[in-house]
DNA sequence: TCTGGGGTCCTAGGGCGA
DNA sequence: TCTGTCGCCCTAGGACCC
C-alpha cells in the first residue's frame, strides 16, 4: 500500500506557522523577482486568483481584499519540510520524498494496521508538531494514492483528511468524481483532447481501450490507466544524483549589454558548480542560453541556446564559468534587450570516477581552492568568496519586496515574543 | 513599467557504422 | 564500389511534475 503525504498549500502555511494571527485569512505568495503568484491560501483562491497569474494584474485585488501578500523565503520553506519530511521518515518503513510539499510513503506486511486510523494518526501528528496542515491519501497504487489524496483534501471534515481506497466500489466512485485534467499525469495538452473525445472523468479514461491511449499518450499514458484501474506500474524510487542542474534567472530590467549578461552567466556557473560539489559530482557539458522579454511584443525578440561539450570533466567554478562565458560569447548579439539568462549542467558523472584525458584536464589545484572556497563561503554564511568575473558589489537584485523574515534558519532573524 | 525556477521522461528523426 | 537495411546514438521538442 501506498500514501501519498500533500502539505495543504505549504508555502501559505509556512508563512503563518509563524504568523498564527493569519490563519483563517487569505494568503498569496510570489515567485522570483514578485512576478506570478504561486501559492494561495484557500480563502485566497475564493477571490478567483489562478495560479501563475501575474501579480501586478492583480494588485487590485490584493489591496481591496486585504490579502496577504509574500515574497517567496525558500530559505523558510525548505526547512518547513525538512520537519515535516524527518517526521514522517518515522512514521513508515519506506518514504520517497517527491517534492518540497509531498513524499509516498510505502506500507508492506503492514496488514495488522488499520490504515485508515494510521493516516488519520499522522495528520494529527504532522499538524500538531510542525504547524503544517496536511493531507493523506492511500491506496494500492501510487497514482490511486494521489487520488485518495484529493478527496481527503476536498472533504477535510467527512474524512478527517485522510481517505483510504481499499475497494472497487470507492476506487470507482472517486475516480468518476476526478475530473480527468485533475489526474496526477495528464496536462493540459492531453486533458483538452480527451475531454474533446468526451472524456470527462478519471472513470471515462479508464474505459479507454489500451491501444488507444498507448498510441496517443505513449507508454507513459497506458502504464498511469493501469494504475488507476488498481493495477501497480510504479514503486518507489530511490534518490539519485541529478542529472541535470539548472541556474536561472529572469532579470529586475532588461539588459543590453555583452559585461552584463557575462557577469550574470558567471555568477549562475558558479552556482551550479557550486551544487556539482555538493553531491560530488562532475559536468561534461553546458548549455547556455539567453532571451529576451516573450510577453514585450513591441519589442525585437531573440533567443539561442548553445550546448558546450567540455574536453575533460569538471566542478570547477572557474573553468565551468570560462566555458560558459565561451558560449556566451558565440550566441549573444548586440542590439537586444535581454530579460532571462541561465546556465545548465548536463551530462554529469560521479567526481571520483573521472577518466584523465590525454591532452587536457581539469586543473588539480582547482580542487583545493574549490574546497576553500566552499568552506570559506559556508563559514562566512554569505557569499563573500567570488571570481573577479562576477560583479563584486552585487548591482542586480531580485524584486523581493514582501519578504518575511527566515524564522528558522537565520538566528538575526528568529521569532520574538512580545510579553 | 511589472508575467518563476527547476526538474524528469519519452518519442521522432537524422547521422552513421556494420 | 554502390546500395539497402538495421540498430545504435544523439538531439530537439513535447509532455508532464512541483
């Protein structure tokens, strides 16, 4: 059996967990740079706010509805679910943490439990430790699982947050509730053509003939309707180094220049080799790509990706920013204005497998000064340690004007009680 | 004026060597 | 030497997730 754990809007509960006079009021947060909202409280959804909706468009809103408004802090949302995460590692014997908000927990010879109090128990439990509401749903498959979880979360009351699909008659009757572009692995893409086939609920895409949906929705499609149909395709999956690392960022204006934008490509390749060191891993290659403002129709558009293969493998702050800084210098062309950069690392392998080439190598003292770096930087608590390359007094910053503070992870900044 | 960031997997199609 | 076919590898693009 499997239980899929969903905290209930988590970067909204994060910011009232220390702000509990919030609760019960509407609550929006922001993405980078201020730009769309990304999470809402409930009472934030009822004023028709979408999700990914640009925030100066609803600026009315906000202010006529006296909504909460935040910058993200994911220094405070990644320590959240670290708690939330730790926990419920106790409360089951496997758990596959599948995003910031959400982990499957896996219950094998558990039968001697009465899985509908346990989820029940570790609503109560998450929720009183942490101060983060949650929801659990269960079943036997996972995608049946995230199911469960959306009725639990739609009917907190009737089910006490935790549903539990342990027939054919309950697994039938959600799956005819689920509007089938609410189905965990159908987008929007797919759900506009099924429903134009009539389409409508989980249920109706389970009736589809497999040959069907293999056809249309590939291997991916067939093996999410077996699951639904209560048949498990998917297990847990172990935690593996990424095989990709992006930096990238939307800017505060528009840039024009080549030393702006080679500035900012050498800060993002010196943030992912930075995280290439942190799982001791190695690049082969990068891409790099720049362009400009899509929604700015009034002005001349532009936009390239150039993928760097690299001679040897590397971590290296500085060689991953002289190659990026080659790339930049191959797709940038003057006369534009650039909103959005970032660099990618790609083809990665493990730091200690690495086969020496021939005619170039990475340089071995970079190894030792990486690790200064690092630890220099770790001790200081802010980035202080930079290439020459990268802007020495930070000129660029991000819109971050409704931030709270990071309660948890910065002691300057830790709660007070006034008494 | 102001529209995020970071990932994964799958498929089609072309290049290329056997 | 030319041509056809097969399978492998790579890439771009599409679809999805949070």
């Amino acid at each position: 059996m499997f239980a899929l754990v969903d905290c209930n809007n988590f970067y909204a509960s994060c910011e009232r967990v220390f702000r509990p006079e919030l609760r019960g009021k509407p609550i929006v947060v922001l993405s980078n740079n201020d730009g769309c909202v990304i999470a809402r409280s409930n009472e934030a959804k009822k004023f028709g706010i979408p999700m990914g909706a640009a925030a100066y468009q609803y600026e009315k809103t906000f202010t006529d509805n006296n909504i909460n408004v935040f910058s993200s802090n994911y220094a405070l949302y990644g320590d959240m679910s670290a708690r939330v995460m730790d926990l419920l590692a106790t409360m089951a014997p496997e758990i596959e943490v599948y995003s910031i908000d959400e982990a499957f927990l896996k219950f094998e010879g558990c039968d001697f439990i009465n899985l509908q109090d346990y989820g029940e128990m570790i609503v109560k439990v998450v929720t009183k430790s942490t101060g983060i509401p949650i929801s659990v749903g269960i079943a036997n498959t996972k995608a049946l699982s995230k199911v469960a979880n959306k009725v639990a979360k739609k009917f907190p009351d009737k089910t006490h947050s935790s549903y539990f699909i342990d027939t054919d008659e309950k697994r039938i009757k959600a799956l005819k509730w689920l509007p089938v572009e609410d189905v965990w692995g159908i987008g929007g893409r797919h759900a506009k053509r099924l429903k134009a086939l009539g389409i409508k609920t989980a249920y109706d895409f389970t009736q589809l003939p497999d040959h069907w949906v293999r056809k249309n929705m590939s291997v991916v499609g067939l093996r999410l309707k077996h699951e639904l149909e209560g048949k498990p395709r998917l297990d847990m999956e172990i935690a593996k180094a990424k095989q990709n690392i992006a930096t990238t960022r939307s800017f505060d204006k528009n840039y024009t220049e080549y030393d702006q934008l080679r500035e900012r490509i050498t800060t993002f390749s010196v943030t992912c080799a930075e995280k290439l060191r942190r799982q001791k891993s190695c690049c082969n290659a990068l891409l790099i790509f720049l362009h400009t403002n899509g929604f700015r129709s009034d002005l001349p558009q532009y936009s390239r990706n150039i993928v760097m293969k690299l001679p040897f493998p590397t971590n290296s702050s500085i060689e991953i920013a002289k190659f990026a800084r080659e790339g930049l210098s191959l797709i940038f062309k003057k006369g534009y204005q650039y909103k959005k950069a970032g660099v990618i690392v790609m083809d990665i392998t493990p730091e200690d497998t690495n086969q020496i080439s021939m005619f170039e190598n990475t340089n071995p003292k970079h190894r030792l000064l990486m690790d200064v770096m690092d630890r220099l930087n770790s001790a200081i608590g802010q980035k202080k340690v930079k290439l020459a390359s990268q802007a020495l007094d930070r000129t660029w910053k991000m819109k971050q004007e409704r931030l709270s503070p990071r309660y948890t992870t910065r002691l300057s900044e830790i709660i007070t009680i006034h008494v």
